[in-house]
C-alpha cells in the first residue's frame, strides 16, 4: 500500500486528534461478526492445545462453563495476530489497518497485536484505567487501537471509557496492587468530568492512541461483552523503538549509564505523541 485511502472525514481525523479516541459506526457487518465469532469459538474450544499465557479465563464452575460455547468463559485470549483469521479480518487491506493509516498520517501499518477481551455474563471483571503504552515494553506513542466490538456494549456489560484529551498530557504515574491485572492509574489522579462512556452497536468501531487512559467496568449483565482489540503500528516505529529496547539493555548490562545534562532530560520528560 502506498496511498492513504479516504475512508474517513477530514472531521472525523480532527475529532479523534481532538478527543484522543473515534467511535467509527458499522465498520463490521454481521456476517463478518458471525464468522470472527466462529473463529474465536474454534480457536477457545483448542484451548488446551495452545501454550500457557494465550489464554485469560474468569472463574466460572464447570457447571457454568459446560452450559456456555467456548468463549462464554474465557476473560481474554493473546497473540493472535498469528493466526489465520487475523489475516483475514484484520490485515493490511481492512478497513481497520486502513483507517489506522489515515489517523496516523503513515501507511507502513503492521498488525502489531490482535486480542479478544472479553467480559464473561455476569462474571466479566473490570479493565482499571490504563494507559497502553504504560504495559508495553517498548516506546511507540504513535501505535493505535481499533477495537471492534463483537457485541453491544452497554454501561451494564462494561463498555470502554475514555479520558477525553489525555493524549496530550503524556504519561501519568501508574501503580501497581495485588489483585489487579496490571498497572492502573489511580482514580483520584482524574478530573472525572473529562471521563466519555462509549455505547457501542455490535461492528462498531472505536480507534485510541497508546496514551489515551481508557477502563472498563465489571459485566453486570446476563449477556456475554466481547472486543476485539488489534494494535497497529508503523513498522519504522517498531523497529526503532525495538532497536532503543535492546540498547538500552545493552547499557545496563555493561554498565554504560553516564549522566546527561539535566536541562536535556526535563526537556524530553513528557511523553506525548503530538
Ligand atoms: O476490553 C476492555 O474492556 C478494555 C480494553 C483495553 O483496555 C484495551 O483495549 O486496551
């Protein structure tokens, strides 16, 4: 691919510069919905044939589980932007790598990471505010999510909500407590009035940045919630931000560290893509 493709409006671009997320309606018709559906349920009935950590699962009683199909009681399943169906649905021709291309002025997207989060009928745990660039190990403020909702979500089932402009604050301090599933961010560190819910339609799309705080709540509803979050990223991105990973193990491990003028580091402290 070598053009941008116009899928999107001039306004719709601003919006999601803007707000640090776009809500894109109707990017999946129900037959595509249908088979990614088919496709996940394979992929969640061979779950004992797949290596630890692909798959996240709530805790469900065998009763529970043996009424639901296979992704009824699964939280999340990994890495599947190897698979088959990630081609398919998700590769460098969709309309989601596509629109990624556009938001981000730069057409070299590779499909970074592919996921289905889900949130199980009335078991589905909360997601705590995060930023994703704070669990990712490398630096790469410009990687964007298109999350595709599998089903309606609802303020009952957990839909996704936003930090409305904080892509453009930089990090916040994230902290870490047992028992949740990652690093989160404090709610009191947040002007509540800028949180955005985000109702979607089942092939519903919504689009945010690494840096955008986003969260879910638990499912408190009798109907399963399922996204399908896939990252994309600029390959010349990756590659540096890869290359910066390694060196910066390369100077520890030998013990490379040298001071560098404050007024250099302060200026350069911030991390904010725009
Ligand atoms: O699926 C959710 O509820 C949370 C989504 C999320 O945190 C993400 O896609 O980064």
């Amino acid at each position: 691919m070598t053009n941008l493709t116009k899928l999107l409006t001039r306004e719709q671009i601003e919006q999601y510069h803007e707000d640090g997320f776009l809500l894109v309606k109707g990017l999946f018709d129900a037959e595509k919905l249908a088979a990614i559906d088919r496709w996940l349920n394979d992929i969640a009935a061979r779950r004992s044939e797949y290596a630890p950590g692909k798959f996240v699962m709530e805790k469900l009683s065998d009763e529970e589980m043996r009424k639901l199909p296979p992704l009824g009681s699964v939280r999340k399943i990994n890495m599947l932007s190897n698979d088959e169906g990630a081609l398919e649905f998700f590769g460098p021709d969709s309309e989601a790598s596509l629109m990624c291309a556009e938001l981000t002025d730069c057409t070299d997207q590779l499909l970074i990471f592919l996921s289905a989060f889900a949130k199980p009928a009335l078991h589905g745990s909360s997601t705590p505010w995060h930023q994703d660039q704070a669990l990712w190990n490398f630096y790469c403020p410009n990687f964007l999510s298109c999350w595709v909702a599998l089903d309606p979500c609802t303020k009952e089932n957990g839909y996704l909500q936003f930090y409305r402009g904080g892509h453009k604050e930089g990090m916040i301090p994230h902290t870490v407590h047992e028992g949740a599933p990652h690093l989160y961010i404090p709610e009191q560190l947040l002007d509540k009035s800028r949180i955005v819910a985000v109702p979607m339609d089942a092939g519903d799309a919504v689009f945010f940045g690494g840096v955008i705080p986003h969260f879910s709540e638990p499912n408190r509803s009798p109907q399963r919630r399922v996204g399908i979050p896939a990252v994309y990223g600029s390959e010349a991105e990756l590659k540096q931000a890869v290359d910066l990973a390694r060196w910066i193990r390369i100077r520890e491990t030998h013990k490379l560290n040298y001071l560098v003028e404050e007024k250099f580091l302060n200026s350069r402290d911030r991390m904010s893509p725009h």
